[in-house]
C-alpha cells in the first residue's frame, strides 16, 4: 500500500467482524463497473455464490470508453482527478504503464485485470439487461428473497442484490437551454474535440465535465465560453511536482477538524490559482462538490475561455448574459449534470425525489432487508476507496456478523444526514447524494461496530 492513501484504507482485508463464517447465500450484483467489481470481489472472498449481471460486453462501465451498454460519459480525453496511488483498490495496483493521472483506457484495463485477478470475470453475465429487481417475501415475517427479471424474460431468485449501476448514465436536460435548438448538446454525449473545430461553443456548467470539455474544445473553437452560475473551487492537479491529491490526502485525517482540512486545502488552492474571482468566477456563498482541472484556469488567464456568470435568455441561437451582453452560438454543451435512473426497483421499495434517496449510510433502504445500492453518492476523494469500505459493510452484514438498527433508526438518521448536508452545502440535486470522505468513513465504521455489537449481545444473551 502506497504512503499517499488515506489512513481508511487500512485493515480493509483484516479477517471478518464475527466468527470466520462462510457465505452461502445466492448474491446478484447489477453492474459490473468499478462499484460492482468490487463489491464482488469481497463477497466471493466470503464464499457467497456471486452472479454480476451486466447490460453489456463490457467491463468497466462509465471507464470503458464508448461502451455498448450505451451508459458511459466518458469522453476521449477523459482521466481521472485523483492521482494513480489514491485511485488504485487496496489490494492491487495500477500496471507500470498507467500514467500518473490514469486516463479511461488505464482505469478499463485495470479494471478488467481486477476483475481476473480476483476471480470475478467468471461471475459475470454479459448482454443481461435487468428488467426488474423486486421483492419476494414479506419483510414483516420472512427472510429476503429478491426476484431478478431479465429483458429475455427469465427469472432468478436471490437472497441479496447489489444495484450498482451508477448515478451518472440518465442526463439531466433543462428545458430552457434545450431552446437552443439545434446545436445543443448535453456533456453525456460528447465524445472528442474534432466535431467542433471553428464553432462557437457555449459550455454551461462549472464542474469537472464543464471545465475539461472547455479546455477539449476551446483551442481549435471559434470561441469558448463557460458559464458558472455559481462561485467554485478548482483544484489544481499538480502542486509544487506533486499531484495535488497525493499532498491533500495527507491533510484528510479524521483527528483533523474538519474546518481546519478546509481551510488548509483553501490554502493550498490559493496558492496554486490565486483568487479565483479575479479569473470572472462569482464569490462562493456556500460549499459545493470541488472541481478539479489541470488546464481551465490556464486557458482563462491565456483568453481561450471567456467565463460567464449567468444566462439571461436564450433566443433562437442567440444568448443573453446576465452582465447585458449578447452573443450568437453554434453550439451549447450543457453540463448540467444526471438524474438518478433506477427503474428497475418498484417505487414502494425505493422512491427517488427531487434527485434525493432515503437510504441509511447511502446504501440501505428501510424495511427491505436484503438489498443495497452501492456507490449512489458524490465524494472529494477516489471512489474506489469508499467502494471498498461499502462492500466490507454489505459482507458484513450478509455473513450475519452486523445486524441493521431499527426502520424507524435508520429513517432518523437519514433524516439527520439529509438536514446536516442541507445546511452545508448548496441546494441542488446534485449535492442531495454528496458525501465528505471523511465524514463518511468515519460514521461507517462507527455504525458496522454499532451493528456488531447488536449480534454480540444477541449471542451472549
């Protein structure tokens, strides 16, 4: 294990919570993307008879580029914004051709040799499209048992399933920039810089498919402007010949304060960038998923990116800034971000609304033992760590080692999770699944010893 990974990453292949048990249930999961691979992996560690359903050829999800599952945003100059030792899983690195920064054909193929290494490639059912997981027993008075339906028509039963499908597959269009007509473009289905050569090219949106689809286009566009409708903190990937990731991840500590994290990752921003509002960026007013960039702000200072804070309307291809000037364009990339998309799952068993899912720790929905959703959330660190740590959870709980709180427990809690990132951050429909790494782990590990500690007392009485 590399000195830059988080100190959450210990102890994750320690031996199990309880007596050394074996699985022996039936486990689906859906997806075989990074989430789904891994969660995998630890439960055929465990022994659980594994079966991974996935929609198409291919494994990696979204970094498998141009997917036939036709689910993948990935784009040609797509690499990941943590640095190659903070992205790798625990137990398997990166091969000694990946980049500092590994791009989507790094992250495929180290997920397809993850994958082999670990004996999951075997488990995997290509070309199977989930029609519907729903349940098949009353949760009131019988053990789980989940019915998998299939496009083809078939049915598989289950003890436990694992949606791991990802939240970043359905676009989030809004209507007022669809207006725009031809031309308009969600970041979803952007692929390569060649289509827009001489253009000019609107991109709304601030995050990190907007400022790299920015910097993908604007030195071969007629013009590029982006539009940041609300202040932002972009982090630089390389700082002082490190990558940035590798220095902040020293700072994540849980015996930190969480104010002084911020304010010593604030620091370092700074340091690399400067104040941000004098690149035409809106002062931040709250706390927003960070972005992160290794060339925006370059392209800004160079006058390749013109920075925008608001439309104002949108006539024909013209557009109206809210600073009062107006401009016509061929093009609108809208980075407006995605939709959770779980169809699958009747909505008396899990409802989304407003973007939002009442799940306990992310993961479990109350009074339907048996299922879990793994990776339905935004996070300032890799993914594949906290990855890790749901799927430890998840076997856990499956091996009868940890046993859940209460529906009306686990319904307070969401309901407090809920308010305290409310409170915090900024109230869009993205930051309704957003999590802090360390806030997380931390109550992740505090609520599995929690749930061991009911089986412990329920043995001993």
């Amino acid at each position: 294990m590399t000195d830059v990974q988080s100190v959450f990453q210990r102890g994750l292949d320690a031996p199990v919570l309880g007596p050394n048990q074996r699985g022996g249930k039936r486990v689906a999961i859906v997806g075989a993307g990074a989430s789904g691979l891994c969660s995998a992996k630890y439960l055929l560690q465990a022994g659980f008879d594994v079966t991974v359903f996935e929609i198409g050829t291919q494994i990696g999800g979204m970094w498998c580029y141009n997917n036939d599952s036709g689910r993948s945003s990935a784009y040609r100059t797509l690499h990941i914004n943590t640095s190659r030792g903070v992205t790798r899983f625990s137990d398997l690195d990166f091969d000694a051709d990946t980049q500092p920064f590994p791009d989507h054909f790094d992250m495929h193929r180290y997920l397809v040799r993850y994958a082999d290494h670990f004996g999951v490639t075997p488990r995997i059912r290509f070309n199977s499209r989930v029609q519907q997981v729903r349940p098949a027993f009353d949760p009131a008075r019988e053990p789980p048992v989940w019915d998998i339906v299939l496009a083809d028509g078939t049915t598989e039963r289950f003890g436990a399933v694992l949606i791991a499908t990802g939240h970043l597959t359905a676009p989030l269009h809004v209507p007022e920039l669809q207006a725009f007509g031809e031309g308009y473009l969600h970041a979803h289905y952007y692929r390569e810089p060649e289509d827009f050569v001489g253009k000019r090219i609107c991109v709304i949106g601030v995050g990190n498919s907007a400022c790299d689809i920015a910097s993908d286009v604007c030195v071969t566009s007629r013009k590029t402007v982006l539009v940041a409708r609300s202040g932002v903190t972009i982090l630089p990937k390389l700082l002082f010949g490190r990558p940035f990731t590798d220095i902040t991840a020293q700072i994540q500590r849980p015996w930190l304060p969480r104010k002084l994290r911020q304010k010593l990752v604030r620091a370092l921003v700074w340091v690399a960038h400067g104040n941000m509002q004098k690149l035409g960026f809106k002062k931040s007013s709250s706390l927003s998923h960070v972005t992160s960039n290794g060339t925006v702000v370059t392209d800004i200072a160079y006058r390749r990116i013109h920075v925008k804070q608001g439309i104002e309307a949108i006539d024909g291809h013209t557009i109206r800034f809210v600073d009062g000037s107006a401009e016509e364009f061929d093009t609108i990339i809208a980075a407006t971000g995605y939709r959770i998309d779980l169809d699958m799952l009747p909505p008396d068993v899990v409802r989304v609304d407003d973007n939002r899912l009442d799940l306990f720790m992310r993961m479990v929905p109350p009074g339907w033992p048996g299922l879990f959703l793994m990776g339905f959330f935004n996070t300032d660190t890799a993914l594949n760590m906290v990855f890790e740590h749901q799927a430890r959870g998840v076997r856990e709980h499956l091996l009868g080692n940890a046993a859940l709180p209460s529906d009306a427990e686990m319904r307070q809690a969401i309901a407090d999770r809920t308010a305290w990132y409310k409170s915090q951050y900024r109230d869009t429909p993205r930051h309704t699944i957003e999590e802090e790494h360390v806030r997380y782990l931390t109550d992740l590990r505090a609520t599995l010893k929690a749930d061991a500690g009911r089986v412990g007392q329920a043995r001993a009485a």
